[in-house]
C-alpha cells in the first residue's frame, strides 16, 4: 500500500483562472459590505474571474469609488433590479441590474460562492 502525502496546510494552490461568485446583501456602511470588496479585490488579484452580486440594501453602493476600481480591474458587477427600484434607485452603467436568475447562475457557475450579509 503507497500513501500519498497530503498538501501542507497553506500550500500555494492555483486559482487562476477558477470562478469565484460573491453576493453581498448589507448596506455599504457596514463591515460585510467591505469585506467583501476586500475578498473580491484579493481574489482578481490571485488571477480568479470574480462574479459579485449586490442585493438588499448592497445596490445602495453600486456607485461605490472602491467597488468601481474593482469593475475596471475586471469585477463581474451586478445589482438587482428590483431591489433598485424598491429604494428608488436610478439604474446606471455602475452594474449590470438583472434579476434572481442571475444570482441562481452565479452560483450554478462557479467553483466556490460565498456570501456577505
């Protein structure tokens, strides 16, 4: 019997090119809100497609100067369009507005999805 040796903890694993999808559902205000832009920004730059999703009280922050560096860096950016609309909000070029089938794909479509609330 030949036993192989596990990973050591910490091991350098290549994400390049993995999908990472992130949904963020509390107000831009709160700590959830840039942790998860925290996560997204460390995770483009360790090469992964990042897909991130705003809901809730998160479309507040879709015009967000650090959330939009992250979109020009390469950010997948989306919003709901319904919960845009139920805050009046105006629909913009800062996101893609789409609705829950766009979340049910995101999660469908990637490797890992976490979610910040």
């Amino acid at each position: 019997m030949t036993l192989r040796a596990a990973p050591s903890y910490g091991a350098r694993v290549e994400l390049r090119g993995k999908k990472l999808g992130i949904l963020i559902a509390c107000k831009p205000d709160q700590p959830g809100f840039r942790h998860g832009l925290g996560v997204a920004g460390a995770a483009l730059k360790r090469g992964l497609n990042v897909y991130l999703y705003c809901i809730d009280e998160a479309v507040g922050g879709v015009a967000d100067p650090e959330l939009q560096k992250l979109k020009a860096a390469g950010l997948n950016l989306y919003a709901c369009a319904y919960g845009a609309h139920k805050r009046n909000i105006t629909l913009t070029d800062h996101a893609t507005f789409a609705g829950l089938t766009v979340v049910n794909d995101i999660i469908a479509g990637t490797d890992r999805f976490v979610s910040f609330n």
